[in-house]
C-alpha cells in the first residue's frame, strides 16, 4: 500500500481470479466540520476512480481490510475528524453493514461508530438498516 503525507490518498493492489486490479482510497473534505468522505474503488486507466466497478476478484475481506488499515491510519493522524462512508449501491451499504457487524468486536474497540437512519445519525446497532455510516477514532 502506497500513501501520501497527510494520508488523504490510498493506492493498492487487489491480486485474486481476475489478476492485479489497483485499488484507492481517499479521504476528502466534506461540506460539515471535521467530517470526511471516505471514497474507494477501482482506478480506471484515466486515474480516475469508479466505486461502481465490480471486481470479483475474490479477495473481497483482504481489500476491506486495507480501506479498515487506511482508515485507522488516517484517524490516528486526525482524531478529531469523523470519516463518513456510504454504499454507491444498496447492496455495497449492505455488505458495509455486514462487515462491521462481523467485525463490530475489533472495530468497535478502536472507533466510535453510528449509522445514518432516517435522517439521523444514531450508534451502530446490530441488524439495523443503515444508509451511512460514520466513524472516530476512539
């Protein structure tokens, strides 16, 4: 994984099925206070980055171990800061929700973490329906 200074860019590389596909994550500015987006997905040959690709490329818990490894990085460096992230799909916000249930234990002891619901933004809670989620370092 290769990173700029101020940790606000990611790039990696998803190696699995269909063979070496480079990856990035990026933290950005939001609109809110000490809020930041967090956008990932597939560099396309442009340099720019699609979050609707779908890579398949069988190692789906290793790149989200790298976007969790990122953004502990990142919110070391910034405790104050709150990252929001969100599904480009409803099914990708489902499998954000399912991974931070499965993993709740682990992340829970290192970031605050609540969910958008309704229009408000509430602790995480297990089986839930959340469209966003929201997370501090602790």
């Amino acid at each position: 994984m290769e990173y700029n200074d101020d940790l606000s860019r990611f790039d990696f590389v998803s190696i699995g099925e269909k063979g070496v596909i480079k990856k990035r994550i990026e933290f950005r500015p939001s609109n809110t206070e000490y809020v930041y987006q967090l956008g990932f997905g597939d560099v396309l040959p442009n340099d720019e980055v699609s979050d609707i690709a779908v890579s398949d490329n069988g190692d789906r818990d290793k790149v989200l171990a790298t976007v969790v490894r990122a953004l502990t990085m990142f919110t070391n460096k910034y405790p104050d800061y709150w990252v929001h992230f969100e599904g480009s799909t409803d099914s990708r916000t489902r499998l954000y929700r399912m991974v931070i249930t499965l993993r709740y234990k682990q992340l829970s002891s290192i970031f605050d973490i609540y969910g958008a619901q309704e229009g408000n933004v509430i602790p995480f809670k297990e089986g839930a329906h959340f469209t966003a989620f929201l997370f501090r370092k602790k």
